[in-house]
C-alpha cells in the first residue's frame, strides 16, 4: 500500500492488528496516526502486519498495532479540538475519564479509548514492553527519533541508526512517550520524514521490522529484507548527527500568528541571529535564532503550538 492510497473516508478500527507469538516474550506496541494529518504510519503499520500476520506463531512475545486519533485522521487534521499528544497526564486521563461519553470533546474520546487499549495491554505483558510512536513533520526532514534518556530507549534508537533527539520531555511532559515512560515502560517516537513524502512510510516500516528484531519479538537471522532495511534508514538520515539535545523551543502564543521563511528544512544549520520565522500579532516580530544550533521540526503547517525546536550536538 502506498501513502497515496490512504483513504480518509475508510473507517479505521482502534486495534488494526495484533500478532501472539506461541513463545512468551516481550510486547512491542507501534501508534500511528496521535495527529490525524500524519498517515504515513497507518500505511506501514498495515504493510508489516500483511507480512507479519502469516508468520505469527513463529514469534515470541506480541506485537499490537493501534490507531491514535482516528476522528482527526478522517478528517486530516493535526487534532479536532485539541492536541491529542498533549494530553497525556494522568490528571487529564482522569478528568477525561470522569466525564460522560457525550460532554468529552474528540480529543478527551480518542484519549480515553487509546489509554484502555494500552492499559489492558500493558497488564498482560508478561516481559518487557516497547512502545513505538509514529510521527511525520510539516516540513521536510530525515528520519529521527525522540526518546526519553533510557538506556533500552537509547539502544534502540541507536539500532536504528538516525538521529537520536533527547530533552524533549523536559520542554513537554504530557506526550504519549512520557507517560509511557512514567508507567516504566520504553516508548520512542520515530518520526519519519515529511506528511506527505512517500518514503516516509517507507521510513516507518524499515523502523518497525528493526525495532521488532531488537526486541527479540522476530529473529534477525530468518528477516532476509533486513540489511535492506537498516541501509535504507541510514541512507535517509545521511550525515545528520546521531545524538542531540534539544536546547531550545519556540511556543506560539495562544491568538499570535506564526509563519516560517520558506527553504528551512529539518536539521539545516542555524547561526546565532538568522531570521528563522515571523510571530505576533500581525507577523512584525523577526523571530531569530538566538545561537548557533540545529534546527529541528520548522513548522510549516497551520496548527500546533510549537513553532520550531532547535539542538546541539550531545558530547556523551
């Protein structure tokens, strides 16, 4: 299946697939779609199954494929009524959960049905648990991770031979990955290119058979496609640094416009005082860089509080 063939008028289930190995093992959990105007993971995620599926009972462990925000990915919307990746506190889970199905907004609905799936899968994990989190970007970008700083996050995200981004929890903390890594568990966020490009999906489904075979849910030696996989993502990240920290990001205001000069793409250069953006009220603020850095997720799309992040290079 190809990216351009997402259909957004095709109902999409919670669960789009699950594979239960005959061995116990570990549980790796993959999430498409958290913003609804980011398809390209549904479209691998049902490309791995197709191959996976036949195969199932030579695994050990399980592997779970979930949809996240389904009403934004019908309409092909970052979120309906608000940002389904913000929410995840376990204040927000609990107010959402204390209300009555009709007084949630979309996001509330999506957050409480998408917490229950996972909930249910985290109680029957009998080993260690990896959840993957599928992102794209607006503008365009090589494939990276984020991750929060531990050590099976970190190794993982090393097998996958991208840029690895660090310190995003500490600029956020209410995303997906946080409160799965509050549970104890290790979550990553792949991002894999750029909403609409192709070979972004291609990106997530090299991601996901190699995050299958390092988590011991497949055997490496019976994945022929595998070194096809691993160059495919080393190729695409190219010479991007491998380990950053995120040092910088810039919040929209809420009412304030924000628009990015055109050209900038994910992971350019940046020198201290190089117009980045415009902001304010009516675009008269020159948004700057404010030191030498990286630039990371330019946004170049009409929703979303975060305007660009930027990153220096990690020394460990």
């Amino acid at each position: 299946m190809h990216l351009s063939g997402f259909r957004r008028d095709e109902p999409l289930e919670r669960v789009l697939g699950a594979c239960q190995g005959r061995a116990s093992g570990p549980l790796v959990i993959a999430i498409a779609g958290i913003h609804g105007n980011e398809p390209a993971g549904v479209v691998a995620l049902r490309r791995v199954l197709r191959e996976l599926v036949p195969h199932a009972q030579t695994l050990r462990g399980r592997f779970v494929a979930l949809t996240g925000n389904r009403a934004g990915l019908a309409r092909g919307v970052r979120g309906v009524d608000h940002d389904l990746n913000r929410y995840w506190t376990r204040a927000s889970i609990a107010e959402a959960r204390s209300k009555a199905p009709e007084a949630r907004d979309t996001e509330q609905k999506e957050l409480v049905e998408l917490a229950e799936a996972l909930e249910r899968e985290f109680a029957r994990a009998p080993g260690p648990v990896t959840l993957l989190d599928l992102h794209s970007t607006s503008g365009p970008t090589p494939p990276f991770t984020l991750h929060a700083d531990e050590l099976r996050a970190v190794e993982l995200a090393r097998a996958l031979d991208v840029a690895a981004l660090f310190g995003l929890e500490m600029l956020l903390g209410s995303t997906l990955v946080d409160w799965t890594h509050k549970l104890g568990h290790t979550g990553l966020v792949i991002e894999g290119g750029q909403n609409e490009a192709e070979d972004t999906a291609d990106h997530h489904e090299s991601a996901l058979w190699i995050a299958l075979a390092h988590a011991g849910v497949l055997d490496a030696n019976a994945l022929p496609d595998l070194a096809a996989h691993r160059a495919r993502l080393t190729r695409a990240a190219g010479p991007t640094p491998r380990a950053l920290t995120i040092c910088h990001r810039h919040v929209i205001p809420e009412g304030e416009r924000f628009e990015m000069l055109p050209g900038w793409s994910g992971f350019d250069p940046v020198r201290e005082g190089d117009m980045l953006a415009r902001g304010g009220p009516t675009l008269e603020q020159e948004l700057r860089a404010p030191y030498d850095a990286t630039l990371i997720m330019p946004r170049y799309q009409g929703a979303g509080s975060d305007g660009f992040f930027l990153a220096r290079a990690n020394p460990r």
